[in-house]
C-alpha cells in the first residue's frame, strides 16, 4: 500500500479534443495532491493526440503519460482497460480519477474490478482526510436527499467518478512545465470490434450542457415535443427527457436523464411537464437553476425547482417562445 502514490486523472478524448470534465478535474487534483504532498498525472490515449499533452500541463499535469496508437482512435472498453491496468501495475496511482461519462462510466468499474478495489461513482465534492491520507468521496445518495461520504480505506487505487460541470475549471498555465512520458504498452486486440460510430445527440452533450430544457409525460403528445425542441434552439440549450418519455418511444433514448440515464449540472434547467419523481431528481440536483412548468401544483418537482409555473404547457410555452423570439 505504501508504494501507491501521486493523483491520476483520465484524460478523456474524443476526435482528439479533450473533454472539459478532464480539466475540472485536475483543476481538484491538484487541491488533492498538495494536500498529500504529492504529484499529479494524466494517461492521454488516442491517435495523434501527443500534442494535447501540451493543454494537460498547462492546466495542471506534472506528467502525462501518453499512448498513441491507431488501434486507439476508436474507443473501446477493452483495449483502453487492458492498458490502463498496465499502467497502474507499473507506476501504483495512489487516486485514480475519472469523468462520469459514457466512457467513464464504463472504464472505471472495469478497472476496479480488476484490481479488487473501490469505486464511488457520480461524485460531486473530493477531499483529502489528512490525519489518514484517504480520499474523501461525497456523492448524493437516496436520490439526492442526502449526502454520503465514502472512504477506500484498505484497496488502491482510490477510484472515482465525478459528474461533469461538479468541479470548477481551473485557468491554465500556458507557463507550466510538466513531463511527458511515453511507457511501453502492450497493446492486445480485443475481442470485440467497433464496427461503426454513429454522431448523435448523446449523454456528453447533456452533460456539457449550460441549458437544458426536459421534457415529461405532461407535455401530452409526441407532437408537442416540437415546442421544446424549438425553445432549447432559441436558448441555445439541448432538450432532455424523463425515462417516461424514452419508453413511450417518443423521444431518443440518448436523451434521457435521471437515475437510469445521465446526471446533468447545467446553469439553467427547465422542467416541462415532469411530475418530479426520485428516480429523475437524482439526475438533475447539480443544476444551479431549475424551472418547472406543470399543471399540478402538488407536483413534487417545485419542491426542488427555484421558480415554479403552475399551468398548461401549451399555453406557457408557446407564449415564451413568442416572448424570446420578439427579444
């Protein structure tokens, strides 16, 4: 346990861009790391992506230890877990940290169910309990009515995901001098293969998202959907949707948000027709600003929305879409 050092950071790519979760979480790293009086490193896999090496330095990163290779450039569960357990057997990272993404959602349990240890999922706040050296990991638990803090106190790495947007982006340091490093990675070929990648509205949209506005049962017909989808472009948001509306095959399934889909942290998120069940609240208790339009003034939404609007939504909605557009 004593050989186990310094906080890791998955850097998350996709089409060679960085994700912004992979900044806001060394901009905590680095808070973690000084407080164990230790180092803070990246793993950048991809192809061509030696260059990012540069961004992670800059916004904290001591080392980034990167992997190019082609058979990269498409992600997989497999490959991208086969190489990161060498590298944790190679250099024992004390804290492991990852997005809690798609990706990250997937890379994580992988990985600490290969080396026997801990994994605290959607994570919103990251501390270190300095008389014990442990990671402190607090998350909303029974559906956002409390918070719960959870300790790996007897397996390393310390693993964690954290929701996009919970950690504020640090300001880089184009000045920063860090260390790159290249470490000899066998790389297997998986068993299964990406045969295609298709673009579309997906859970990392909703997750970067400043402005969502969500749709639930309560918007009626399939048909009113269209009035959402034309606010979220005047706003310049995305459009979610509660599992209600996925499993009526209204909308795609991409866009749903709550227990079962992804946990979101926007500026502003408008709830239209969404009655506010648990399940859903779990996924949206990070915005800053929640709006909910419902018919029902009982609707357990306005217990958590900061501005409520009882009435219909094809009467509300239809007025502000008007009022913006004459804005």
């Amino acid at each position: 346990m004593a050989e186990y050092q310094g906080v890791w950071v998955y850097a998350e790519q996709k089409n060679g861009e960085i994700k912004n979760v992979t900044y806001e979480l060394l901009g905590q790293a680095v808070k973690l790391a000084g407080s164990l009086d230790t180092f803070v490193s990246t793993v950048l896999a991809g192809h061509n992506i030696e260059e990012k090496a540069k961004e992670l330095i800059a916004y904290g990163a001591d080392r980034v230890y990167v992997i190019d290779d082609k058979r990269l450039e498409v992600y997989n569960d497999e490959i991208y877990c086969d190489l990161l357990s060498q590298l944790i057997v190679m250099y024992k990272p004390d804290i492991f940290l990852f997005g809690a993404s798609i990706h990250g959602r997937s890379l994580a349990p992988r990985l600490a169910s290969r080396f026997n240890t801990g994994l605290t999922a959607d994570c919103t706040a990251l501390e270190i309990d300095l008389k014990e050296k442990l990671l402190l990991q607090t998350r909303p638990a029974f559906g956002g009515g409390l918070l719960a803090t959870i300790v790996c106190a007897h397996n390393k790495p310390q693993m964690t995901t954290v929701r996009p947007k919970a950690m504020k982006m640090p300001e880089p340091d184009r000045l920063r001098s860090g260390i790159v490093v290249k470490p000899l990675i066998r790389l297997k070929d998986p068993v299964t293969e990406v045969l295609q990648v298709v673009s579309d509205v997906n859970a990392d949209s909703l997750q970067e998202a400043d402005t969502i506005i969500s749709v639930g049962r309560g918007i009626g017909t399939k048909n009113n959907i269209d009035m959402v989808f034309e606010l979220a472009a005047l706003l310049g948001g995305t459009v979610g949707a509660t599992r209600a509306v996925v499993d009526a095959g209204w909308i795609n399934y991409r866009r749903q948000i709550g227990q079962t889909g992804v946990t979101v942290a926007p500026k502003l998120y408008v709830a239209c027709g969404i009655s506010g069940a648990v399940q859903h609240l779990a996924g949206i208790m990070s915005s800053k600003k929640i709006i909910a339009i419902n018919k029902d003034p009982k609707a357990a939404i306005f217990n958590v929305a900061h501005y409520g609007i009882v009435g219909d939504l094809q009467e509300i909605l239809p007025a502000f879409i008007s009022k913006i557009k004459r804005k």
